[in-house]
C-alpha cells in the first residue's frame, strides 16, 4: 500500500494518527516503517472523553547518487 501512496500517487510523506492506547495500530504501523513523531495530549474528543493521539510519519526514501 506505501508503495501506490509513494510511487503511483506521488505523495512524499505518509502521516497516521493513532489513538496511543490503540497498541495494535501502533504495532502495525511501527512495522511498515513509520516512526514516531508526536505525541499530543487530550487533542481528540470522543464518546465523552478527550484521548490522547500519536502521529506517526512515514517518509519516502529516494535513492542518492553519491
């Protein structure tokens, strides 16, 4: 999926947002290569509660000529 969003779309940077209590989302984009970028606290509101919220960026790589 990283490969269409960098190579067909010709996006340069790839961002999720995750709830940092959502370990499973975490796992799974720390997998693909993503790397922690923020943490931000109380930022989202939801069912009645402020959570908190972990940015995660995935960066393309180009390859260089040196």
């Amino acid at each position: 999926m990283t490969n269409f969003f960098f190579n067909d779309l010709g996006l340069h940077s790839i961002e999720a947002n995750a709830d940092v209590k959502n370990i499973a989302t975490i796992k799974l984009v720390e997998k693909c290569g993503f790397k922690k970028e923020a943490h931000f606290k109380e930022n989202f509101f939801f069912d009645g509660t402020f959570l908190d919220s972990a940015i995660y960026c995935l960066v393309k790589q180009y390859e260089t000529m040196f």
